[in-house]
C-alpha cells in the first residue's frame, strides 16, 4: 500500500512511513489533522493511541477515523444472520455488547484478532484524551447504491462502520 501511495501521491512534501501506530511518538512534529482508516478496531490500546494522536496535533487539530462498527466488532461467535426460510438476512444476531475486548473472526483469514468497544468506550476515550466530538456518521447505503448492489440491504439493520471526526480542544 505504501508503494502504491508513493507511486499515485508522490511530492516531496509527503514522508510515508512503515510504523505501528502504536509507536506514533516516534513520529517528529505536529500536525493539523490526523486520519486513520479501518485500523483502530485492530489496536488493543486504543485510549494510549488516541493519547498519542493528541500530543501529535496542534491544538485545533482534527483527528478523522473510521473503524468497525460496535454493532460488528461485537460479534465472536456463532452465526451472524438470522435468515428467513429463503436465506434472506431479517436481523442481525447481537450477544456481549457490553462485554469488551478481544475478538477472533475470518476475515480473508481464520483468526483474525480484533478488539471490541461499546460506543461510549469510544467518545469517553476521546473526551478523555483531550477531544470533542464533532461528527459521528454511520454510513447506510442510498438508492443508488442500492440499484447497483442490492445485498448491502442489510447494512440497514447493522451499519458496517462508524466514522469519528474529533478535535482537538485547546
């Protein structure tokens, strides 16, 4: 991915690095925004990253993240679905909401370690660490997504992510 970034955003203005983001502090400078994609639900430390990110952004700073839905990341075991007599998905199985932490699923791979949060979790994770909470979207298809990729119907009875746009309080 870091090939393909240098490759189409290439300036002499951007440094890509090969990092956890779980050693950010090793990173020079502050910034004006951080943004992180589908990542955080992989990160056992999530209030230390967070931390991390705030001392990395100038006050006023935004921090953008998407990440798995609770309502996904949730899930560990046993079907997902309940389906009607024709397959179709009526409802998603929910168990342990408000069990936190780790989580196996597959996921293009058998065991994959994921990390789950209840929502508040979350926002107090980041009002902790020196945030407020702007925006929060849980994105659901319109119709013409629907037109062209009717399965992900079912994301309205369980949005997949859930986006996060913070800053950071002065």
């Amino acid at each position: 991915m870091l090939e393909v970034a240098g490759e189409e955003n290439s300036d002499p203005r951007i440094t890509y690095l090969r990092l956890p983001m779980e050693e950010l502090d090793k990173v020079e400078g502050q910034f004006d925004i951080v943004i992180s994609s589908l990542a955080f639900h992989y990160v056992e430390d999530f209030s230390g990253v967070v931390g991390m990110i705030n001392e990395k952004l100038c006050d006023g700073g935004f921090f953008i993240f998407s990440q798995e839905n609770p309502l996904t990341s949730t899930h560990g075991q046993g079907p997902r679905w309940t389906r009607d007599e024709a397959g179709n998905k009526i409802y998603v199985n929910l168990s342990n909401y408000g069990v936190e932490g780790e989580r196996e699923t597959t996921w293009f791979v058998d065991n994959l370690k994921k990390y789950h949060r209840m929502f508040s979790t979350i926002v107090n994770t980041l009002v902790d660490n020196g945030f407020s909470v702007e925006r929060m979207i849980e994105p659901i298809p319109d119709d013409k997504i629907l037109e062209k990729y009717p399965d992900q119907r079912d994301l309205f009875h369980k949005p997949d992510f859930l986006i996060v746009k913070a800053i950071k309080r002065k």
